[in-house]
C-alpha cells in the first residue's frame, strides 16, 4: 500500500513509477511524465470543462507536458495531436487489435495503447506484450460480472455507454440495460446526445439520475424528461 493514495504498490528499488492521471479538476496537469498512455478521451467533468475545447485544450497540454504520448488516431484527430518523435499515433485498423483476445473493441484500443508504450519503454517483444494482455482479468466496475449474464459497469458519458453496449452485444446479441444516469449537472450537458447510444438494445430500465455535488438551483432532469431524447423511447 502507499501511503498516499487509496490503492497501489510502490517500490524504491523500481526504476519507473506508472499512475493514472484524472483530468477531473485538472488534476493531471499536475504533472510532466517521461510516458503518457492516452486512453479513449471524451467529454466529461463539464463542471470543470464546460466547452468541448476546453476539454481538449487540457488535453493537449497535458501531452505537451509528456516528453512522449501514446494514443489511438481517432484520439490523436479528436486533440489535434500530429504523430512525431513525441507522440506516437496508432492506426485505427492496425493488425495488432485482432490479436488481443479481451471482449470489447474499446477495451482491445486501450490494451494496444498499452502494449506499444511498454514495448517502446522496455524494448520487449510485442508480441509477448499482447499475449499477457489478452488475458487481463478486468476490473472493478469496469464489465465487472455479477453473476451469469448479468455485468456492472461504470459507464456514464455517451461514448462510454456506446462502448459497453458494443462488448456486451459480443457475449449476447439480446441486451437488457439498467441505466442509472450519474449526477444532474452532467445530464444537463449530455441529454441530447443520448439520442442513439442505445441503439441495438432490447429493453432499459431507466432510474433516476445519482446526485452528487449538485447545483441546488438546477431543475433534477427526470427519467421521464431524459427518455424523451432517445430516438426510440419505445424501449
């Protein structure tokens, strides 16, 4: 354990220390690492970033502040990031994702971000960094399994959901989802954009948003307001 944060493990005699930056309250730009691996950015924290380009302006800086950036080329045109000695910039249709086994196209991305930073930094073969990774157990909250057919994930921005929605219809092509919408503020921000993130889905069960560090002047947007902006609020 370390003593300064919840979890994780440090060792003095270990020549790299890895972390995970968060950009909620800029947090991230804090600081200047020797490797950034940037994993699938899109919108959130509005209270924080309340434009998109100011989203991605934190971004960009935060890969300026990186003596070398590793991300998606879908990421890298989202930013603006133009691949060069720092930044390196992986091919949407590169050969490598169809050899990582995990569930979840989202999830084959950010391993292979993995695997080519790890072999750039540690100069080991690719091909034993792809091996390890297909068998990655998963994380908490992340497609987590419950129980048999039934998973718990964390998702709560529409490129997250869009995500999700595409690893689960890889196990099961019938879908049933349970969508807790996370804070008010934030649905204020994303309900029109809800409009076919669930496209493809059987049935949801749609709750009340989970409030948190609310505005207590901001009307609660209700299930009832929110169903509204999907395409087919049928389901």
């Amino acid at each position: 354990k370390t003593s300064f944060a919840e979890m994780g493990k440090y060792n003095s005699t270990s020549r790299y220390f890895i972390y995970e930056c968060d950009e909620f309250d800029r947090n991230f730009l804090a600081f200047s690492p020797f490797r950034s691996l940037i994993t699938t950015v899109d919108w959130d924290h509005h209270d924080i970033y309340p434009t998109r380009d100011i989203y991605k302006s934190a971004f960009s800086q935060f890969i300026s502040q990186s003596d070398h950036a590793t991300l998606h080329s879908k990421d890298a045109i989202y930013l603006g990031a133009v691949a060069g000695d720092s930044v390196s910039v992986i091919a949407e249709d590169d050969e490598q994702l169809t050899e990582i086994t995990l569930a979840g196209l989202h999830n084959r991305q950010n391993a292979l971000v993995v695997v080519r930073a790890l072999s750039d930094t540690l100069n080991v073969p690719v091909e034993s960094l792809v091996r390890i990774l297909s068998e990655y157990p998963g994380s908490e909250r992340r497609f987590e399994k419950v129980n048999d057919n039934i998973y718990t994930d964390y998702a709560h921005t529409p490129e997250e959901i869009t995500a999700t929605i595409q690893l689960a219809k890889e196990l099961n092509d019938r879908v049933v989802v349970v969508y807790e919408p996370l804070t008010n503020k934030r649905q204020h921000f994303m309900k029109e954009l809800y409009k076919d993130i669930f496209t493809g889905v059987e049935k949801i069960y749609w709750l009340p948003s989970y409030l948190a560090r609310e505005d207590p002047q901001q009307h609660v947007l209700t299930p009832q307001e929110l169903i509204c902006y999907l395409a087919d609020p049928s389901i």
